[in-house]
C-alpha cells in the first residue's frame, strides 16, 4: 500500500511565508490568488478557503471565503470572478467589506502575514450568499477531514 501524502496547499505565484505579488493586492487589480494542493483525504465531499490577516490590530480581517469547491478539484485560477455563486456550486461568502469574493492586502502600516487555510470537508455546506467567516466554521464543525494553509506576506504604506 502506498502511503499517500499529507494534504498541501501552495501557490505557483509565491512561496509558504514569500511576499505576495502586488497584482494579487488592493495596490494591484486584487485579482485572488492561484492555488493548487494535494493529499486530500478519500471521502472528501468539498473544499473550503478561508484566508485571513494575521496582522491585523483591530479585529480578525477576512479577506476571502470560498466553499463547496468540489472534491475532484485540486486547483483554483487566479481571478476568480468577485460573485456569490460560481459555476459547478462553488460559493464564495462575505469578506470584510461585506462584499462577496477576494479582496487583495492593503495593510495600512508594515508588513501583514495572510493565512489561507484549506478544509477538506465531509459534507457540502448549504448556499448562503451573506455567509461569514464565523458561520462557515459554525457548519463545518465536526466535518472537517483534514486542513492545511499557506501564509503569504505583503508590505504595508512605507509611509506610515
């Protein structure tokens, strides 16, 4: 038997703790980033992507959810379209702008660290276009196979 490997995520566009590119930012066209991974447990149903600010001084800032992605995809493109319901039941929820989708980085000071988590998930979680990062883990509780993420880093205003 051969032993698989543990679940993965990466970007083609940086590295694990690399700095992001600017196109992938506010100070760019905010286009989200391309991701791949691999290892997925066997009875994964869907995918789910949170990815976050771990910088932020004010509160936890949610830059991207992303759910229902199927279980035979292993990649998502760069640019994924800034919509609620995408094509093949892929959702996307609310980020901190309310807004469904991506929004790029803009720290305002320094450099910000951003955490793209990935869930393989047992289940499908139902269509709900105001979903957010809180309720997307309320329902994926007690259905996750397994997790992985990337951190990815952006300069702030040199500015400031």
């Amino acid at each position: 038997m051969t032993q698989m490997s543990p679940f993965q995520l990466q970007s083609s566009s940086f590295k694990n703790r690399g700095t992001m590119p600017i196109v992938n930012t506010v100070k760019g066209k905010s286009l989200s980033l391309p991701l791949t991974w691999k290892g997925s447990p066997e009875n994964t149903k869907s995918f789910a992507l949170i990815c976050i600010d771990l910088n932020s001084p004010l509160k936890l800032i949610t830059h991207w959810i992303i759910y229902n992605i199927p279980a035979n995809y292993n990649e998502l493109p760069e640019g994924i379209p800034v919509q609620s319901f995408l094509t093949d039941g892929i959702c996307q929820g609310r980020n901190w702008k309310r807004e469904p989708g991506y929004t790029g980085p803009n720290p305002p000071f320094g450099k910000h660290s951003y955490l793209f988590k990935l869930f393989a998930l047992d289940i499908l979680i139902e269509k709900d276009e105001k979903i957010t990062r809180k309720k997307l883990l309320q329902r994926m509780k007690n259905h996750i196979l397994a997790e992985t993420e990337l951190i990815g880093s952006y300069p702030g205003n040199p500015q400031a």
